[in-house]
C-alpha cells in the first residue's frame, strides 16, 4: 500500500501570499490553520521518532558499576544509568513514553524514601542482597525477580550484601506522567518508613493467585496489585508449565502476564509485564501494534529483527521496540530456552482503545534484514 | 431486641365470616389477601428450614462402600450417598439450596459423559486414581484436591486405581437451579467425550494464578475460572504462607478463597470455594451472614458450635451451617493445625445483593451452648 | 426430540428388598441414594409448578376496591389483593419466585414505614393521588408510571386525592428472598420518615439517562438504580422513537428496558422491567427463555399464547408466563398500539449464568393453540 | 510548601570534570546519568507546558467566515482554523494534549469521508444546517447541540442550509494519539458513505438514558457511547432540571456529564463532555485537579479566574484550563443563567489512575487576581 498525501481527504492547499498573510492574522490570535499541518499530525500510521536500539550489558555493566565511586548515593537521589533512545532525549525515554535504567547500589547501602505518580518496577539483574520497602511492606529480591512499585506508594530501597552490588533494571512510566501533566513528587517526612514485620508479606498472601485471601485483607480497592513481588523461582516454572501444556503464541512463543490476582489485568494501569521463553531452536514470526516495548534478556542468547534491523541479545541485554515497528525472536540455541522479560505500555493502550495488532503475513511471517 | 407482630407496621387483621366470605372469593380468581400471608412470607430475619446437620464419615463411610456392590454404576448414573438435611428433605438438599454427597468409584471404573445447568464440585476424601474429563480435559485428582466441573461442561469421571476405591465429595447447586426453573440436562451422544493430550492443562496453564496466559488462550469469556482443578500441594502451602503474613479473619482463622484467576472472583457464579487452617489451639469468635456452607474436615479434628449446638468433627465429617445461623470453630489440637474445606453459595448471595454479616458480640464472641 | 430415563446416562436402578433396606440405613444418618430422585431432581429441562395464568382487571377490579372497606389499612400493613399462581400457592407466588399483587389506597389513606430485603417496584393501574417516599425521597406517580423500592430502602405510600382510590401493581421478589433464607424486616422506629424538600429529586437528578450528574450526587455505590420514578410521560415516547428507528425484536415488538442510567443495567438487582408496543397488527413470534415474567396491560388490547394456551388481554390485565413456556404476543387493533409492561427476575438468570433462550422455528413462528 | 531541590531526596550531583567524562562515555552507550535530569523529570507537581488562554468569538468570527473563500474545503480536507495554545504550538494543542478548532461550512458544502484514530466531538456554534454521517448514520445537529465521532468511525460533514454557514467547534484528541504513537488515518476508498434512512436514529434508540433497548440493539460492545447526538434542547431541561433538585457543585455549579446510556461513562475512551449551569448570580469557588478542560460558552456572560488570571468571557468565546491550574467561574448576570460547554481528558486521566482535585481553602475558596 503506498501512502499519498495528493488525494482527496487529504490537506492540499498550497501557499499564497494571501494566505501567509492570512496565517500571520490567525497566528495574533493564538490560532492557526489546521491545513497546514493536518497531513503531519494526522498521519497514515504512527510515526515514532523513537528506533530499535539495543543496550549491551557487557558496555554498560562496567559503567553502572563506575558509578558507585563517582557520585553518593544520597547526592543522586537514586544512582541510576538511564538508557535514552536516541530519538527520544528531550523527555529521556528509552521507547515511546516509557524509561529504564539501571540502577546500582553497593554492599550495605541503602536509599531514603520518596513516592511519586509514575509507577515504577524492577527487575533483577545481580546481586543477591536487594530490598526494597513499598509502603512499608519490605520485599527482598534476588536475580530475575521482578517487583512493582505502584504510583504514590512509599519506596526505599538497599542492598544488605556485605560484598557484591546489586544492579537491578527500572521501569517507569515518567514520560507518560510528564505529557500528561500530571507528575507529582514528595520525600518522606521521616526519610525512611516504619516497616511491617513480615518480609514478603504480599507474596505470602497473595502469592498463590489461584486462591485469594477471603475475610481478611479485602477492601482492596487500589488500581494496582496488592502483590508486589514475583520471584523467577515461581514465574519460571510457571512458563515451563505453560509450554507443555500450550503452543503458545506465534509471534511471542509461551508468554505469560504478571498480573493482578484479584483482578487478572495488568500489575499497574499505566505499565504491563511479561515473561516469555523461546523454546530451543524457535524463532517466531513478525507482527507489530501499538504500544511500546523494553525487553530484558534474562536467560540465554538469541537475536531479534525489529523493523528489518537485527540485534543479537545476551543475558542482561536489553532493547525496544516502539509502537508499530515489525518484530520477531529468535533462539539462538537448539538445546536451551531463551526467556525475555518485558514491560510495555499495553494496558494505557487497552484503556484508551489505542490498541491495534497486525501479523506480518509475508515470507513465512519474517522481515527481510538489512 | 423482641420481635412481636401485633405491632404497627405488620398485618393484624382477625378472622370475621365477612372476610373469609371474601377469602373464598379472592380464591376463585386465584387471588388472595395479602395480609392474611405478610408476617409468614416477610420474616423479620431469616426463617431456614436447614437445621445445623453433622455428618461422621466413620458412619457414612462403610454404607458409601457398600453402594459399590449394590447398584452398578451405569445403572446408578453415578453412585452417590446424598447428605439430606432433616428440613430439606423435599428438595435433596443438604442445607439451603446446596446439594452435596459422596460419589464412590470401584477400582477401573468410569462413567459415562452428561452435562446439565447445575455447577459441580468436588473435594477428593480418599482414593489415589480418581480422574473427570470436563470439556474434553483430562483431571488427575487425589486425596484434598478441589476441582470443578461448571455449569453445562461435559463431564465423566473414573477410578484409574487397580486396588482401592475413590470416594469423593460432590457439592452441586441442583436445588438451587430448581428452584429457579432452570434445570437442562443432557446425555453425551457418544457416551464419551474426546480428549485432549495434556493431562490437567488447565493446571499448567492457568495454575500459577498470579501470571496468566498472554496471546494465546485469551478471549476466555465463560462465566466461571478456566482453571478447573486446584491441587492441595498448591493449596496448603498457600494456607501456610498466609497464616506467616497475617492473623486471617477472627470468625474463621486463615481462610483463603479458590477464586479465578482471571477475575479475582469466585470459581463459578454460584458456587464459592474456600480452605481454612484454625491455628493449633485457635477458637474462633461467633458471626453469622446470609448464605448456607458446607464443610469438610480436610485436617485435624475439632468442633463447631452452631445457633447454639455444639458439633465435634474429625477428618472426613462433613457439616454445614443454615444461613443467619451464629457459628464458631475451634481446633482440639494444640499442636497441630486443622483444616476446613467449605463450599457455599456466597456468589449468589453477593450478585443479588442478599449479603449481610454480623458479629456475635456477647461472652467474647462465643456462643453459650446447649 | 423425545426423553426417555430409560438410556445410559439417567439412573436405572429398580427396586429390591436389599435396597429397600439399604435406603432406610441411610435414611437413619440424614443421608440417601441420589439414585433413587437424580432424574427427578436433574429433569431435562425447566419442570415450572407455575402454570400461564391470566387475571382479569374488570373480575378484580371490584374485589380490590371492596377491600377499602373490610381491612383498614393500619392492619393489613398494606392492602393488597395478591395474584396467586395456582401451583405456587405454598410460597403466595404469582409465577416462578415473583410475587404480584394489587395494592389499594383510599382517599386522603397513608400508610407507615418500613423497608425489607424484598425488593418492590409499582406500576400504577388507576388514580392520580398517589405517592411513596423512599428512602425520604418523596415521589408523586400517576398511571402507567413505574417506581421501584430497591431492597431494605425505607418505604411508605399514600393517595392525596380528594375522591378516588388508587390501584397499583406491587411487584416484588419475596419468594425469591425467602428461597435463599435472606429475609429481613423492619418496621420504622418513629413509623414515618423525615422527607426531602423536593418532590422527584431523583427524576430531576437522574431522569435525563444520558446526562448523568457530575462532581455532586457522585459515589452512588449502592447496587440499584440511583433513578427511582419512570414516568410514563417519558417512556410512552421513548417507544414511538425507537419505534421510528428500529425494527425491534421478532419476539417482542419494539421493547426497552427500564435501566440504571449509572450503568446501563437493570433497575434491581433482582428484578428487570420492560415497556414493549406491538405495533397495529403486530403478531409476534414465539420464543421461550429461562425466567419468569409478570405482564400488565398498559395500553389495548390483544392476546399472548403461552406454552399454546392462548389468553386474550385488555388494559389492566395480568398474566404471566412461566420459565422456558413458547409465548407469543399479538396486538388486537390495527390502528392502534398495545404495550405491555411487565417485569421478570432476569437478572437473576444472568447473574447465575441461568439465561438461555431459544425460537420457535417451526409454523412461522407461531404455536398451535389447543 | 515551598519546594526545595536541596533536600534529602532530591539529586543534588554538582558538575565535576571526571563526572563531566563519565556523561560523556554514557552518552556513547545511548545512555546517562539519571541525576543529571531527575528534578526535572520528576517535579514536585505538574509543569504544564501550556498557559490559560482566552479565544475571543469577536475576534476569531470573522477570521473564520474568512476563509471560506481562501481554501476550498476540498482542499483544506476540512476548514478549521485550529485554536493553539501559545506554550504548545509545538503539538498545535490548545491545552494538555487536547486539540480544538473552529470549523465552518459553506451553505450546500459537504465534505469526503475519512476516519481516524483520534476521537472527535463537536459543538455547534451557529447555523441551522450542519449534519454529519457518523458510520452511516446521519445526523443533524443545530446550534448548541453536541455531538460525537468516536474514533475510527467513518465520518462526513455538510450543511444543508440555503444562505448561511455552520460554525462549529471540533474538540479532538489528536496530539493524545501522536504522543502516544497511535495515530492511523484512512480516507473512504468510495469519499462517500452509505447512509442508513433514518436521520438520528441512535437518538431515537438510545435517547432516553434511563429506557434502553432490549432484545434488539444488543451486543453493543464498543468502547464509546452508542448515542452520537445530545441535543440543547434535552441537555438545557436537564441543567434546570437538576437545579431544582440538587446544590451542585461548588467549584463548577449544576454540572451534568455527557454520557455513554450503556455504561453511564464518559462518552468516549479519551475524551468527556460537560454542560453546567453558573445560576444567576453563582461564583464558585476554585479548585484544581489534573486533567485539561477546554470551555466553550454556550449561553450567558461571566468570568473566570485561572492560575489568578482573570479572563471575561462572552457566548462563543473558548477558553482552556491547563492541568493542576485553579480556576473558579463565576456568573456576570444576576437575573439570567450562564451555560459552559466543555470538553476533557479526564476519562484518561482516570484509566491511568493520575486523577487528583484539590480544593482552594483560603479566602472563601477565591484566588487573588493580578
């Protein structure tokens, strides 16, 4: 399909100089003619200025850690590398209104507390001695758990490892929050939170989703999930299940969605996750929709084409695929699974009926690579 | 507070030949007065015909067996001693509108495939190889495993055991849907469903409740969970877990629901689930709420005290509670834990709107008994 | 399609002195053989006790108004004839679990408070005066208006008119309440309300379904409609224009439902209501569905055939039609409309998952009549 | 509050030249220092790019009927003189992500079909003739009337009238959907749509909020509202309606919310409507909340105060309120009703959770003006 702007349907007007005249006397009024930029900001199909990138964890592990001796902890707020695409640097996304990063802390460190509107997740990438407190809720996290902050909850994080760093990747949705006008910010009064006894206590009431506490711990009314941790020890069985009893997906291979026990939607309303294992040897087909993806690499190698690019992947690789950009996996091993994690803004997509999806239906379902 | 019907406000209208003359006329119309009916038919509190109703597996559990020698299960449909409440013995129901019995399979045996309107469960007493094929899946259920078979699935079930009998618990709203005139039944055409090649799929699909399938199985729209069988592996553990978290509920300890984890909702629109741990020594205070129960003694022994009548229950016994009734539960042990497992018709009682809950505030929450 | 017990899949099992003996063990634990009531208990298909019934206004009319002088209405609690099916009469049913009745009031006559789990709704026969406050809400209703008392919504009627009584149709879900042992009552304690200064508040507030109140009236949580009046003054049009723009439904007519403006949902929990024309000369075709319903000739005349009795109607008739009977409607004029109003316990049916509806393909649509 | 960035919590990293290298290496990597922006991108509260602006109808009329003769409608796709907001000419936005313009037909003119993924309301200003055909459903619309194109409905525009054009303002989502890398746009591939016979037919059908249809029209199941057109002369007995019975709100007077009959929600996914009523004499007092508004002066004269501004407004006249701004209206006549039109995002604001209000506590709840 070829996309013309000379048609009817389309803004066609060219310019006069009665018209630049015209357009100077709309322009003291604080007004314009929609004709002049109607072709630009109603386009054919979305028009990201965000690319494919992709973020070695080899180049950036040696910077992260650098980090640590450059600048405090409490100077920084938070010591976060944050990976910028490099079409999105005036709002500091990584992919379309999403950022990441990752973020260090040292042996025995620890951060003060804050909350803000955007919500915030985490996945582990090492370090074994990670804690945060999530409105006074202590949660510990090792390697490839993932654990949600939700918006205007209190947080404050450390690592009570007496040797080795942790380097954890954030998510948040502080982009979005910001073009919508809508970003709040406060320190904690106290600078750190009283905390409750129970470690992980969200993961043991809630951890089973398939039986929900009853007569206790209701009255949750939250837009999120009351359970803030998912522990690979559990999500990745829960894939290794899932992929004997199901084909799965052709463009995912087996994916399954943190999700909201007492709901089965997202985690949070504005950020979704998942998890997904390319079986050996699989490499599935391209399709592309709206909404953005950050990818995690959290077990094995493979490679990805996003819009006719490829990019070879390695654990703690990570990488994005912005609204509407074609993609596919692939597996690079024929006898271990590969297993991405992800977050997207897929639910703000679903809330605002934005969402559209489309199969790649050419050449077997893959993109030819530049 | 007193209840007395010669009051403003209920019908006190005497008897006079005048009006009876009148009665017989309204009769002829099929019509009548109202008043002569209003303080039977509008209560001042709930009037159930159920009366609290101990069942001892030590007595039922001989005469269960003893069902596999005298019909044969073809001829039977299922074999299954029914508990009938003493009020209820119009309806074949065991209180309120909730039918239970206990099913009884022969080593090698299996049933042919039926469906019908009413929603069914089941709560494995004893027996290694009972197995139900629900919409062409495959279960395999053992001892305290919970499974479902809702509204209008296929079904059939079967003993793959080659020494031992299966019994299990069978909980059904058929009154429920009678009353309703809205009971179906069919028979399957083949006798036997086809089925699928993944033995409980469902399970590995849907069992880690709090990651669910993702672009694929999606569009589940059915009324009730896709997950059809909770195993007690899972089901304990979580019990565990959350008595670690949280003191539980004071009428009922540690109580979690079977929910579906797609909606956080109960497991099918008439019929809810719950498993609950009383603590080694763990009395707990008196309520009562609209909705009838029906429990199982999964674990452990002790009593319930119910409108007053104090029942001792061990493993196996089965129990229910009438709606409005006060009940309380206490553990004899004092170390080790005991565990119930119940089904009731709360879901019903929430989408009509007939819930409602109340303390026993007197003696400390607990009933005087007789 | 034929039913017979006697195939594989219904129980067959015939009677023998070992059985007998056996059933009466049981009986003597509260327990018995499923065997022995199963085909009863799970019947092909809705077995309703309640039969097509239709009430005559002008035979009822008279005995209604004869009331006014046999029972004052301080009482009778309130003074209606009830419309007995006449097999429910064990639960003062007019079909299914839907109790009906006609309620009288004369001149300058009041009534005192109260308010039950049942919920009521009214839909006015005759005279001008009439009035209920609910909820101290005070609504003013003339004929052919409907109003509803949501469940345990303080409640108190009067007919302000100088000189003519006024009859309405009760509607309520009492046998329903009672089945599910969830009745309450309360008669109120200074035996009248305090009253809002605006009459209609709610029709003010609420009445313009598609333009709801915003930042006041906010936080309705309660599970009816916030709306409490219909006047017919707004319905009678809002058929005419649908009828303008659509063909309606072939079983039906053009019907509407009378719904939540919050959600678009029925009016109750418990109970729906409808407002349907049959065009001039309009014959509908028949159908059956699971749920009861309860008609009253609003406006013309015509007939029904139900489960292929036919019964001819003329305004302020009743009749019902039981779950799962073939009924179709025919407008008797063919130049004026008839409507029906009428209301059913279908959102009970959805709410259980109980609804399913089926055409009658053979004849056109239409029964034979015996 | 005062807001400090020198506090605990805040990034506080002073520029140095090894952390000036650092950045630099970073920057090779797609990647940066998180403290480096963090305060920027995560303020204390919302920064809203744009400014409280006034649009005058005065002036802005004249520009508009100017331009019917500079372009053809044909080639300007449609002619608008769009309204910007002087801090978002980046985006043409008037606030927030919020697009708004001032469209003008010709008499007899009429325009192509197309459709695309931002939703569209619009708001006649003046003219008799205007009608538009919302996926082949014509609709006429007169002055004052409000009307919706949800998104990815086919959509075309006229007038009908002999001698004078249509104004009407288009409300649209447009820089929403960009931001969000949404944006697709298609043209009819025949320019013009079949149109169904009956003109507003879902006023007929779904009009009458609180009657909706049965048994046909069902199985509704897109995310906007099935009625297109809410006309004045519903909308304006509504306001009076409602202030006969309520106080409405203090911060924006009798304030009714267009909505979807099915859902009584937002009318679209992204975009809400209002129309409120300033009583004659009424000052309200001023609150904030996130969410955009764009008013437009149905009927009357007054002022607001926003951000303590003070902007003297006239019928016609269009004026935003950025997010998080105060604002309060107060009404110029003591003897005649003022009338607001607006339109939001609030429905967005409340599906990603970021909705928060705040009321203005000092001074009788009134900003100081400049």
């Amino acid at each position: 399909m070829t996309y013309s702007d000379d048609v009817l349907g389309r803004a066609r007007v060219g310019e006069t100089p009665e018209l630049k005249a015209y357009y100077e006397r709309l322009a003291g009024h604080e007004a314009g003619a929609l004709w002049t930029v109607a072709n630009e900001i109603e386009p054919w199909y979305p028009q990201p200025k965000s690319v494919p990138t992709h973020w070695s964890y080899a180049d950036l592990r040696p910077l992260v850690l650098e980090s640590l001796d450059l600048v405090k902890a409490d100077d920084a707020g938070r010591r976060v590398v944050m990976l910028v695409n490099p079409g999105r640097k005036d709002i500091s996304a990584a992919v379309g209104m999403l950022y990441t990063g990752l973020q260090v802390m040292g042996p025995g460190e620890s951060m003060t507390a804050h909350r803000h509107q955007a919500a915030a997740l985490r996945f582990v990438v090492e370090g074994q001695g990670a804690w945060t407190v999530v409105d006074g809720q202590k949660l510990k996290v090792g390697p490839r758990d993932f654990a949600i902050t939700p918006n205007w909850t209190w947080h404050e994080h450390g690592n009570e490892s007496d040797d080795a760093p942790v380097i954890w990747q954030d998510g948040l949705d502080i982009p979005l929050v910001n073009a919508h006008d809508a970003g709040f910010y406060e320190v904690h009064p106290n600078h750190y939170q009283e905390r409750g006894q129970v470690v992980n206590s969200s993961l043991l009431t809630y951890g089973a989703g398939e039986l929900r506490p009853y007569g206790f711990a209701d009255g949750w009314t939250k837009p999120y999930s009351p359970l803030f941790a998912y522990p690979w020890e559990q999500a990745y069985p829960a894939l290794l299940n899932a992929a004997r009893a199901t084909d799965g997906s052709p463009y995912d291979g087996v994916i399954l969605e943190y999700s909201n026990p007492l709901t089965g939607g997202s985690v949070m309303p504005t950020l979704g996750a998942h998890l997904q294992m390319l079986r050996p040897g699989e490499a599935t087909q391209a399709h592309r929709h709206t909404g953005s993806v950050i990818y995690n690499v959290a077990k094995g190698s493979g490679h990805s084409v996003i819009a006719g690019r490829r990019f070879d992947w390695t654990e703690g690789d990570i990488f994005c695929v912005p609204s509407w950009a074609w993609h596919e996996h692939a597996n690079a091993s024929a006898g271990d699974d590969a297993v991405l994690f992800s977050f997207n803004d897929f639910p703000v997509m679903r809330s605002l009926a934005f969402w559209r999806e489309e199969a790649y239906l050419d050449n077997d379902g893959h993109q030819p690579t530049n």
